[in-house]
C-alpha cells in the first residue's frame, strides 16, 4: 500500500526492512488467493491460524523468478491486524468464512465467529436460478410449496457445506426476479436476513414458470465470448483491471455488453428507478432502466 505524499515528504520519515517491520493494518485485498505467495495451499482453503502464522515475523517465503528462486521475508502483523483485515475481506465478499456451524460471506462476521479455527476459501460459486426449482432441488419442497430456509438447507447438503445465505438469498431473488418463483400470501417480507427465512414461503407461479428468453445468436466466427452473472464487488474487481484487458487485447475489438436487472418480490417504486436511471445515466446516456 503507498503511503500518502504527506508522509513522504516528512522529513522524518524512517525506512526499516521488512523483517523489522511490524504491519498496524493490512489491506484485505492482499488475503485473496494467489496474492500473496506461500499463504493459500491447492485447493485453496485455509484456516485463520495459518494467515496469523503466515504473519508471525521472520516468515521466509521463496518466491520462483526467472531461473532461480528469491527468499522473502514477510513483515510481521499482529492479530488485531490480521483479524481486521479478515473480517474487511468477507464484508466485502472476498473471502468465505466458515466454521463447524456458521458461513458468512459478503456481510460482517457475527461475534464470536472470527476464531483461529475458522476456516477460510475463495467465495462461493453462484447458485443458478433454476437451481432453487423443484425438479432441481427436489429435497427442498413439500408439494407445490418450500420455505427459503428449505432451499438454504437443501443447497448446503447438495454441496456438503453450508451455503452462506448470501449465495442463497441471491439465487431465491433472481428466480423471483425472472418469475419462476413467487411468494405465498401467507409469506413474511422479502428480502430478509437469514433470521426471517423460515418465515419466507415460496411457490412456482399458478402457470408454471416463465420460459427463459432465447439464448443469444452464436458468437461471429474467430470471436470468443465470456459470460457471467457478476456480484457487485466483482463488477469493481473488473473494473480494476480494465486496463489490463485492454493491454492483453492490443489489436482486438474488445467488447463489453451490460446487462442490469432490478426488481424483487414487491413492485419497483417509480422513484428508486428514477434514482438508479440517473445515475446510469452518468456513464452512458441509454443505459437505462425501462
């Protein structure tokens, strides 16, 4: 992390090496997999203790270069610095926290949750919309009917482990969204906290669900073509490295199509959209809701 000018300009500014250093806070970026070398094992997951470990001082990590290979020494961070910047990297959906009975990723980890046995892993893939659909998950529904709880549990067991009800809240709200599911008069509001998911009781619409939209024309030949249902913070991920894709691709078209839903269980105040549509409008006049 650069320091500000400001302190650049002090003239008393000091320089010490790395291994007489000690870190008062770490950047959460730095604890994704891959960043930093010799902290995440193949498959990548680990446990808080190993990154407090990893941060201990006079760690000596060998790092491959050109030919041969450079010992280097990793500043020394205490666990305060360590859990912070833990806690920041899951908040912001970076990394996913689980434990023997908890999953937390993309909100603030619940106390007493953040322990040196906490296991740590990059997040979790998303959960499909037609994966929340009984000839999908069958083991969630009763009949016609299930709970979002249900399809939380059902989903943790198809993958043997708990599903943080981020993942699981996204996929209920884009089947919602896209029309294959809809709530029961009798459901509580949606969205909700993992709390309320009991209380959140779902059905296929009374005339099945909505046919998918026809699937985009094939790509031109010679064009290759990546697509993704993005979260948030992977939207800021991409945009970070923008300039790289540009570089990477020199003498190509490269093309970035956007495509942005907004909805929920409830119909969209006129004003929310109004909001959003402004401030779309401030990167490309027609990208606009309608």
């Amino acid at each position: 992390e650069e320091p500000p000018e400001a302190d650049l300009k002090d003239p008393g500014l000091e320089l010490v090496l790395p291994e007489a250093a000690t870190l008062s806070e770490l950047s959460p970026d730095l604890l994704a997999p891959g960043m930093l070398p010799g902290l995440w094992p193949a498959p990548p997951e680990i446990a808080v203790r190993d990154v407090v470990a990893y941060f201990r001082g006079g760690n000596v990590i060998h790092v491959p270069r050109e030919g041969y290979t450079e010992p280097v020494v990793i500043p020394k961070a205490g666990r305060e610095a360590v859990y912070a910047a833990i806690a920041a990297a899951v908040k912001a959906g970076k990394l996913w926290l689980t434990t023997d009975v908890a999953s937390v990723f993309a909100e603030e980890i619940p106390a007493g949750v953040l322990t040196d046995d906490a296991k740590l892993q990059p997040p979790p893939s998303p959960v499909p919309v037609t994966g929340v659909l009984p000839e999908n998950l069958p083991e969630a529904w009763s009949g016609t009917e299930t709970t979002a709880l249900a399809i939380a549990g059902a989903l943790s067991r198809k993958v043997a482990k708990p599903l943080p009800w981020a993942t699981v809240r996204e996929a209920i709200d884009g089947a919602i969204r896209a029309r294959l599911l809809e709530k029961t008069l009798d459901s509580g509001p949606w969205p909700c906290a993992f709390s309320g998911a009991q209380h959140i009781r779902l059905r296929v619409p009374a005339g099945g669900p909505v046919p998918p939209p026809p699937p985009p024309p094939p790509p031109k030949p010679g064009v290759k073509v990546a697509e993704a249902q993005l979260l948030p913070h992977q939207i800021q991920d991409l945009a970070e490295v923008i300039g790289e894709l540009i570089n990477a691709a020199v003498g190509y078209e490269l093309v970035f199509r956007l495509h942005i839903e907004l909805g929920g269980a409830t119909e969209l105040p006129e004003e929310v959209v109004r909001k959003v549509n402004r401030l779309l409008a401030g990167v490309a006049k027609d990208l606009q809701l309608k």
